[in-house]
C-alpha cells in the first residue's frame, strides 16, 4: 500500500503541457529568474529582466505547495519562473491573449489530482490504525504488566532513597547529640525522648521548638508551660523539665 502511494504521489507531484510553446509571456519586473527546478529555492540559471518574452510550456504545482509556476523557455534554457514576475495575460499560439482557460483547467486538474491522493492517503491511514488498534489489544495486557513492574521499580526505588536519607539523618542527629551531652543522654534525645529533670535546652533539641510558651514568674521561681500541641504540654521550672501532659 506504502509503494503504491509512493507511486501515486511521484505521478501527481507536477502537471504540465507538452514541451510545445503554448505561447509567449512577458516579464513584468525586474528580480525574476529562472530556476532549474519548479522549487522556488532551486538553482539559479538565468537572471531574467522586465520587458524579457518568455516562450510559455506549461504551469506546473510544486510538491506540497498550493501555488504554481510558469514552465517557460528562453534563450535555449528551459526552467520555472513564478507567476507573480510575470504578464497577468500571455500571447497564445492563436495570438489570442488569455491566461485564465489555462489556469482554470490546470487548477481543476490539479484539485482532481489532489483529491485522488487524498483518498489513498485517508485508506492507507485507516488501513494503519486498524492495524495498529489490532496490535494494540494484543499487546494491551502485556503492556500493562509491564508497566506495573515499571511502577513497582520506581516505587521502590523511592522508598529506598527516602529510608537511606532518614538512617543518614538519624546517624547525624545521634553524633551530634552523643558529641553534645555524651553517650546517654545523647541517645536519649537522638530518639526525641523528654525526662523529668532534663533541662530547657534538651527539651527543645529533642522536640524542637514549641508553638507557644506561656510563662508565669513569681518571687521565687519562674515556670513556663511549653504548648508543642492542642493536648500535649511540658512544663519547665527554673529551666528544668519537672512535668508533661500529652
């Protein structure tokens, strides 16, 4: 199928007349060249100027472009010229003026053409996508396991990324604090544990900081209740832990 709108396309990618003069047509400015190719970014033969009479062979369309180009021959040089450097009106054979007859049945050949292509191009894709939605539900299960074991890979990987970076921070927490108060009291607070009798600054360097501190202070002592939540309490006398209420 690929091969035979390869064919179709190759076929119908230009359309002209016979290499016989239709006629002659005038370059109407100047910048106009004749090129090797129907391309316009193809090779360069001839700069042409205004006033230059072209022999007219034929009108061709590009490949993929909606806009054509004039055949024509001059000085012994057959190439493409676009239209738009060109006389809106050429001088047939006949030695009547006229472009639009030709125009009007290369634009209806050309729409034809274009229309036929379409047609393969539209059978080939749903021929291709029934192929492939065929393909697909066969395939659909394994994909799908596939995925799953992508998924569950992925997972835990995560998993083992987030447990190294908690032991990482543990070990830290523990050296720090070990480094701190020694060994006891230092794995005691590596593990956020409070006792009554510790002091203010083990307190928050186990639990951190609280939300709140409300304090009284009175002649003989100053007592502050630390509100680390709506129900759990620790309260701190002359800067030592002697109670806490979860």
């Amino acid at each position: 199928m690929k091969i035979f709108l390869t064919l179709v396309l190759f076929s119908y990618s230009t359309y002209a007349f016979s290499q016989a003069p239709i006629g002659q047509i005038v370059v109407k400015t100047s910048g106009a060249k004749l090129t090797v190719a129907e391309a316009p970014n193809s090779a360069e033969l001839l700069k042409l100027t205004k006033g230059d009479t072209l022999s007219l062979l034929g009108i061709v369309f590009p490949s993929g472009s909606s806009s054509h180009r004039m055949k024509t021959e001059f000085q012994g040089q057959i190439g493409f010229v676009s239209e738009y450097f060109l006389q809106p009106t050429f001088t047939s054979s006949a030695g009547v003026s006229t472009t639009k007859s030709l125009l009007d049945e290369t634009k209806r050949i050309k729409r034809l053409e274009m229309d036929s292509i379409a047609k393969v191009k539209k059978s080939i894709m749903s021929q291709e996508m029934a192929e492939y939605m065929a393909k697909f539900e066969i395939d659909e299960e394994e994909q799908i396991r596939i995925n799953d074991s992508i998924a569950d890979a992925m997972l835990a990987n995560i998993k083992a990324k987030n447990r190294a970076a908690v032991e990482s921070d543990q070990r830290l927490r523990r050296e720090k604090y070990i480094k701190k108060y020694g060994t006891e009291v230092g794995e005691k607070i590596a593990k956020r544990t409070i006792w009554i009798g510790m002091t203010e600054e083990m307190l928050i360097d186990s639990w951190g900081n609280p939300k709140d501190i409300n304090s009284t202070v009175t002649r003989y002592s100053h007592r502050k209740q630390y509100v680390y939540s709506s129900n759990q309490y620790v309260y701190v006398e002359n800067g030592v832990v002697d109670a806490w209420q979860d």
